[in-house]
C-alpha cells in the first residue's frame, strides 16, 4: 500500500496511545517499515539509530534470527495454549523456571501477562486477595510515588502519578495516594543522598499514619528507576531504605521492573544492585525484547502460599486468554538467551558506561540542566538557566521542537511534555553506535538553541 494511503487510513481508524488525537491527525503518523540492529528505517527510506528501543522495550536489538527461528518453530508446533483448565506448554514452563531462577530472592511463582499494565493490574487483585486471605480486611490503600508510572489501565494509572493519565479519567482512586518523588534535582536541593533518603523514609512512615496506620495500608509500588516521570535516578541506597521501611511497617514492596529489568541498568534487574528482595516484582518490556507482547508478575513463595491456602478448592477467578502464549514464553526464552549466553548482558555494562561518561561530556552545553543515567538508560533535563534550573516557557515548545530536530538528524529519544529527554538504547549498541547517538544529540541540541526565542531566553 503506498504511503498516502496508509497516512489517510491512520487518520481515519487508528487512535494511537498517549497523543491528542487532532494533534496526531494534523501530524501524520511516522511510519517505520524495516529496522536492523539498533536501526529503524521509516516508509521515506530514512535511517534513524534508536535511541529508545521502540518504546524502552527492544533491548536486545532489532533482527536476531535466533528469536525469530524460535517463533517461527513454536508457530508451526503449537501455537497457542491455554493456561486454564490445568493445561501448559513447555516454553511458557521453561520460562517460569528460567524467570524464578533469576529473580531476586524467593520470587518463585510467575503469573504471565500481556505486558506492563496488567502486570500491576494483576498485583494490586492479587494483594487484595493475599490480605482478605489473612483476615486483614482493612489493608486496603495502595502508596506509590509521586511521576511515577504503573501502567495506564483502569486501576493501574491511579498510581501513576502523571496528570495526564488522571484527567478525565476520574483518577486517582479513594484507596490510592503518593508521597514525593526523590528526585534529586528538584526535591533535593542542598540535601545529601542520605538525607534525600530520610526524607522519603518519613514521607512514607507519615502517609501510613495518615491512612491511619499499618492495618489500613496494603502495598507501597515504586520504581528502581522512575521512567515516564522523567528517568529519575534514586540515590545509592534508597531502594534499600524504601524496602526496610516497608518491612518494619508490615506493607508489601512491590518492584515495577517494567522498565528497568533485564539489563537496562546494568544487572539482570535493577534490585539486585542493592540486593533487594521485593515481596512482588512486575516486568515486561525487555522480556521479549518488543518481539511479542508479554509481561509477568514475580511473587514471593509467601505471597503464593496464602493466596493458596486462601483460595482453598475454590478457583482464584483472575486469568487472561494469553497468559502465558507459547510464541511469546518461546520468544523470551530465546531473549534470555542472547542475554547471558549470547553476551548482551555483559555488552550493555560495558557499552553503559561508556554511554554515560559521554553523555556527561555534553553537560556544559547551555540547555542541559542535569544528565541523569544508570546503565543503558539516561535523561536530561533541559533548562534556559542552569543556575535556578528554570524550565523553558511552554509556549517555546522545546521537546516538540527536540523531537522533530532528532528525527532529521537520524535519531529517536523519547521527548517527555516536561523537558526532558529520555534514552534508552538497545543493549546490542557498540560503541561506535553511542559515538553516532551523541553526535546526532548534540547536533540536535545545537539546532534547537539556534531557534531566535529559544536563544534569546537562554541565560
């Protein structure tokens, strides 16, 4: 179909996430066509380097033959299998186990999703579950942090904490609240690391008590890393803390690893960098590197055990059609393959921080305000004046503007509303390939502070 067709047929059935539809319509979509490695190529034939893996997903690159043989072969055996009824597959078996011997801890029981979303989804039916099983009927609310990010389901985007997943959507829920981001850059000024970390100590100890206590709070979810919220690095030693704390006040500490697991910030998942067991832990995204929609929720053995003896000779009525797809458990078998054995793993530490120090080499140019990384994932937060970390007007419209000047330059990141810049490059990047990024980026920065009112209210 040629491309004036498919422009007009976007506009006229498809509603893509997250984007103000008359916007989009106005737009047009960006069609990609082939990608190769850690390059797209759209329908106009234009290369870019993704600088984002798709959507924070694609970690292992575009085009390993060996997932797509192990697709391929899993279609022409068997490809779908229901999770219900008591039936299985061996892919979806082989990697429950592969996921339970990796995971943290006694994170031993795997429950498949689609992705992200109902992972959380699936944690907070689940937790419910956990409590009333106990008899603790009151443990009901649910803290998360604030620009946080937990997926945009019904339930899910109640503890997101950006507006836009809030407006008009009658969100967040009476039994979902936030206590501050760490974020060191805003929240934090002046603040050491440890005090930045007291800090959201107290603040979650207060909001429990103001809940009215333990016996009335169930959960408190939060990310290694904050990613939609703007790429927010927690200094060394909170995820530590944060956990502790929700031990000694008797709540659950759910890890959303939607993002950060599977080598995005170094080690297999981000916990593992402070040697935290979280009592539950969602993933996604990287799993099947993009190549299949899949996500599962990672529950310790004494979660599993009350649910169990909970639900007795009664069935625990949660369950998806595609829990656990053959083609997809197959597809993030061979993922985890090019992971560990394949050297992917040892490839992104290497190439992370290399990707790091040159990232922070642009840090002096006028629009950067702070570069934040941590392994293969990074943001920059754009400012007109460095010293009182003044964000550009919106009228100025600079992510628009970074977005549509990256992508003439041969380059995709993702541009947050709130000036930020967002990367997450796949893990198969050498280091040319981080050579090519940072050049493309500064390129794009340089064009960007050339506009006239851009320039003009840079300090």
């Amino acid at each position: 179909m040629n491309k004036d067709a498919l422009m007009t047929f976007d506009r006229q059935h498809l509603f893509h996430p997250v984007l103000p539809p008359h916007v989009h319509e106005e737009h047009g979509a960006l069609i990609l066509e082939s990608a190769k490695g850690a390059y797209v190529k759209d329908i106009d034939g234009h290369e870019l380097l993704d600088g984002f893996s798709g959507l924070w997903c694609v970690n292992a690159g575009y085009g390993h033959e060996s997932i797509i043989n192990a697709a391929h072969e899993q279609l022409k055996t068997l490809p779908y299998a229901t999770g219900y009824f008591h039936f299985a597959s061996e892919p979806t078996i082989q990697l429950a186990k592969r996921l339970a011997d990796l995971a943290p801890g006694n994170l031993n029981k795997v429950y498949f999703t689609l992705g992200g979303s109902d992972a959380v989804d699936s944690a907070i039916r689940l937790i419910r579950f956990y409590f009333n099983s106990l008899g603790k009927l009151n443990k009901k609310n649910i803290i998360a942090l604030e620009k946080g990010y937990h997926g945009s389901s019904s339930t899910g985007a109640g503890l997101t904490a950006l507006p836009v997943f809030h407006q008009k959507f009658d969100l967040p829920l009476a039994w979902q609240h936030h206590i501050p981001s760490h974020y060191p850059y805003r929240n934090g000024e002046g603040l050491s690391d440890q005090e930045i970390i007291n800090k959201s100590v107290s603040d979650l100890k207060a909001k429990v008590e103001q809940l009215g206590g333990p016996d009335h709070v169930a959960a408190f979810f939060c990310e290694p890393v904050q990613g939609s919220g703007g790429v927010i690095v927690p200094p060394t030693g909170y995820l530590k803390a944060m956990r502790d704390t929700c031990r000694e006040l008797d709540i659950l500490f759910l890890a959303d690893e939607v993002i950060t697991g599977f080598g995005r910030t170094g080690p297999m998942f981000a916990c593992e960098t402070e040697g935290v067991v979280p009592d539950m832990m969602t993933v996604a995204k990287g799993l099947t590197s993009g190549y299949a929609p899949m996500g599962a929720l990672l529950m310790g053995d004494h979660i599993y055990d009350v649910i169990a003896d909970g639900a007795g000779n009664t069935p625990v009525g949660h369950g998806f059609t595609y829990s656990g797809h053959p083609v997809s458990a197959a597809i993030g078998l061979a993922v985890l393959d090019l992971y560990e054995s394949g050297g992917l793993l040892d490839n992104g530490q290497k190439v992370g921080n290399y990707f790091e120090q040159k990232l922070r080499g642009l840090s002096d140019h006028p629009l950067i305000g702070e570069v934040r990384t941590a392994g293969m994932l990074a943001g920059i937060e754009l400012v007109v004046d460095k010293t009182n970390k003044t964000k550009p007007s919106a009228a100025l419209q600079v992510s628009p503007k970074m977005y549509k000047e990256g992508y003439k330059n041969g380059l995709i990141f993702r541009a947050f509303a709130d000036d930020v810049i967002g990367f997450a490059p796949p893990l198969c990047c050498t280091v040319s390939d981080i050579d090519i990024l940072i050049a493309r980026f500064e390129k794009t920065l340089n064009n960007v502070l050339n506009i006239e009112e851009i320039r003009n209210e840079v300090v």
